[in-house]
C-alpha cells in the first residue's frame, strides 16, 4: 500500500502475521476572500549527478544515472524540479547511450526476461565487459506481470508487455510503441537486497514541514488579519515562516534510484494538487480551485497519498507459475490538525472531512493512468510496486532455492555496484494562493508508503497460469537474455 506515515508514532495497519507486516489550528479570518495552500515544491534550475566513481558500476557500463522523475537533487539534498533546457540535455545524453541498443522489434504483449543469464552478465560486467540495454532494462520490459520457476534451467523467468526503448523529451527511457517507462534492472535490485528489512515498516518517502516551521507558521497566521495590500509579500512571509521541509525515505536505500522514484511521485503528487503545475487533464483541476468561496474548512491541513490495490496472486499448484494481477492505484485523503506548537494530532476523528479534497483525490484515481501517460514518474511508481512485489515473492516463496539459481550476485554490492545519488533531504516551500474561501488553507504535508509483502501473501490457485510457464521455458532460445 502507498500510504503516508508521518512519524514513526502515527498509528499503522496490522496485517495478519504471515510476512504481512505494514507498516491546525484554525488561522485568523481574513477580510479578503483568499485560500492560501504551501506545498513543498519548487521550481528550479539544478541538475542531479552520481557519484562519479559510483557512477562506473556494472563494469562501467551503467550510463543511466542522474535526474528521475523531472526532479534533481543537489549535493546538499535539496529537492528542486528540473527546467525544460535541464531535461532537455538529460534527453540527449541518454539517447546517445541508447544509440546503439537493439532490444527487439516493437511492442511484444509478453517478453520472457532470464534471471539466470541477467547474473552471467553482472559475472562478465564485473571482469570489465559493460552491461547492454537489454540487460538494463530487462529486455524492454515496461511490467512484470509474471514469473516462471524453471528447474530445468535453474532459472526464474520473469515476463510482461515489453517494448524497444527510446527516450523521451523529459529524458525517461520509454517503450517507443507505448510510451511507457521500461523496468531498471537498477530497481530490482535494489528491492532484492532491501526486501527482507522492509518486512517491519515497508518502503517510503514522506515530505513534511519540521515541528519547528509549523510552530513559526502558526504564529505568523495569528498575527495576519488580511492578505494583506501585496498578496505576494505575504505569500513569501508564510514560505519562510514554514521553511524548508524535510524528505524522509525508508525501506530503500537514500542513495538509490528506487527512492528518488517515490519522492519524485509525491513531489509532483502535491504540486498537481496544490495547481504548482497543470495536470494537462481537464477534468483533474487542482484541489484549490475544487475550493468553493466562503469555504470554513480551511483549519485543516489536507494530506495526499497513493495506495496500490491488487487482486490476489494467481499460482499454479506447485508454486512454479505466478501471476500478478489487477493493480490499481488509488489517491487517499485525510485531514491533519496542527496544535500551536507544530504538533499534530492524527487518526480517526482527529479533524473533519475535507470534501473538496476528496473529489479531488477521486479524480486523481479515475484519471492516474492519464496523468501518468503524462507524466512517466507516476508510472514509473507502478513499476517499482511491481518489483518489488515479485522481489518479496521470490524472496518469501524460496523461488531461487526451488530453481537452483544463485542470486547472489545480485545482491553483492562488491559484484554488482549500483550507482550511487545524492540523498534527499529537504524540499524548499513554495506558497500559492487563489482569492476564494474565507480562511487560509495550507497544505504542507504528504507521502508514500507500500508494503509488498502484504501482496505477495495474498494467493490464490489458479489453473490457467501453468500454461504460461509451459510456452515461456518451451521457446527458451539458446542465447540471449530475452525471447517473446
């Protein structure tokens, strides 16, 4: 589930015990007709490096770090977005990288990726032969919808619509029929190697003001009685008050790409509903201009999040066969009050129901797949719950052990260097007001959180998925990663 988890205080889901573990004060009234809403985003020039010697892993022949998501993140941690000319240049660096890759043909509906033979080439990385494209990026896979355990070969199979890959204007590596973003193999694994420590709190990124800043805010609001004669003056004077907001991410390493993928999707999940930034969707407006005049609701600070449903795993009788079914992801709301001294008091009942920000969280849901054909961070989300979903799988199910196969070499950091990014630790905040309501209304807060392993718990026998693994390891070919 992708949920926001404020502090490690805030009350938690139980899940049952089978791997399963998941984890304002009102301000013054104004005379002028204004809702005044402070996300933590920004908009800025910056450009996100690897570490240089970091940035030679896989043999030297990782060339795809840098910028995820439209964001970048400097060597101080700050999070900022990138401009168009800043992704622009992403945009080429990566298409020269792919200049010469070859992964297929177009679009296939369900490309068979070898672990087994994924590990030969993290073998041969590692002796100075640099990595393809189709090893990166799993063959062009754009999800894993299945896997296969295949004993004969001693291997796992992984398998799902796949595309050839190309990059797009925002400098994303993309299926060039589709437009979906491709799986990292980057991604996998780092949920390999971080799965079994995210059993107790799941994987996460939250951005929230500090204790301090909501303190400041709350005085500065007591002493404003209008918006005073220049708006922006004061818009500037509650960013500050505010100040920089803290990015935590759990679960994952900081450094890793996995993570700067959930804290690009909540960085642009809370400029789309602050109206930071267009959604290029008609029907999805900002939450704020969802805010009607008069409004007396503004006491509260809405959060947003996304949680991802699944239908339950379909499996064969021997376990040997998976599929992962019906995924869809949903943004939630709740309403988080403030006491005086930037505290918050959360839960059930703890402040009333925002209806605006539900209408717009049901919005956000009916249209995601929309905003992510436009926005590739948020499909880019999907994927990383799909890897790590099948990483909790294979790693709670024993499926190397029942295929023989040795994953450790995926899982040695001395064998397979991943590159490393700066860590992110601090959005600037940013004010936006539109002249409707009748208090001030500030958002400042949100996150995401999944737990995997509460999917990969969920099963359910299923004949028709045999078949599947019967075709794949029949049309295995005798080299090569990756077959249709």
């Amino acid at each position: 589930m992708f949920r926001h988890t404020p502090s490690a205080s805030s009350p938690q889901r139980a899940v049952p015990d089978v791997r399963r573990r998941s984890v304002g004060r009102p301000g013054p009234r104004c005379r002028r007709m204004m809702v005044v809403a402070i996300a933590g985003a920004v908009i800025g020039v910056a450009c996100a490096r690897c570490e240089p010697a970091a940035a030679q892993g896989f043999g030297g022949g990782f060339g795809f770090g840098g910028a995820v998501g439209g964001i970048a993140i400097d060597a101080d941690g700050i999070v900022r977005a990138l401009d168009a000319k800043a992704s622009e240049s992403l945009a080429q660096d990566r298409r020269r990288a792919l200049a010469d890759a070859t992964i297929g043909t177009g679009a296939a509906p369900l490309r068979k990726v070898s672990l087994a033979r994924v590990v030969a080439a993290i073998h041969a990385a590692a002796e100075g032969r640099p990595l393809p494209p189709e090893v990166l990026f799993l063959g062009g896979l754009e999800r894993i919808t299945h896997v296969f355990v295949d004993t004969d070969a001693h291997d796992i199979v992984l398998a799902g619509p796949a595309d050839t890959p190309t990059v797009d204007a925002g400098g994303t590596v993309v299926g060039a029929t589709s437009g979906r973003p491709l799986v990292h193999l980057e991604d996998l694994i780092v949920a390999l190697r971080a799965i079994d420590a995210a059993r107790a709190g799941g994987m996460k990124c939250s951005i929230d003001p500090t204790p301090e800043g909501i303190a400041r805010l709350q005085a500065f609001l007591k002493t404003q009685k209008t918006i005073g004669p220049n708006p922006d003056a004061t818009l500037v004077a509650m960013q500050n008050a505010l100040g920089p907001q803290r990015v935590t991410v759990g679960g994952v390493p900081g450094d890793s790409r996995f993570a700067r993928v959930l804290v690009a999707a909540d960085f642009h999940l809370k400029r789309l509903g602050m109206g930071l930034e267009p959604s290029g969707i008609p029907e999805l407006p900002s939450y704020l201009s969802l805010v009607p005049p008069g409004a007396t609701s503004a006491a509260v600070l809405p959060r947003f999040w996304l949680e991802a449903d699944y239908e339950p795993l379909s499996r064969d009788p021997d376990e040997l066969a998976w599929r992962i079914n019906g995924r869809r992801m949903r943004c939630r709301t709740e309403n988080d009050l403030v006491s005086a001294d930037g505290g918050r008091r959360t839960g059930p009942g703890a402040a009333g129901q925002d209806a605006q920000a539900e209408k717009w969280c049901g919005l956000m849901t009916t249209h995601y797949d929309r905003v992510a054909a436009r926005q590739p961070v948020f499909a880019e989300l999907v994927t990383c719950v799909d890897v790590a979903v099948v990483a909790a799988l294979i790693h709670g199910r024993q499926l190397a052990d029942r295929a023989g196969l040795d994953l450790s070499p995926l899982l040695d950091p001395r064998l397979a260097r991943l590159p490393t990014y700066d860590v992110p630790t601090s959005v600037p905040t940013v004010a936006h007001g539109l002249k409707k309501g009748s208090r001030w209304v500030v958002s400042a807060s949100g996150g995401v959180l999944f737990q995997p392993w509460s999917f990969a718990a969920d099963t359910t026998e299923a004949g028709d998925v045999a078949a599947g693994r019967t075709a794949a390891v029949a049309a295995r070919p005798a080299a090569g990663c990756w077959w249709d």
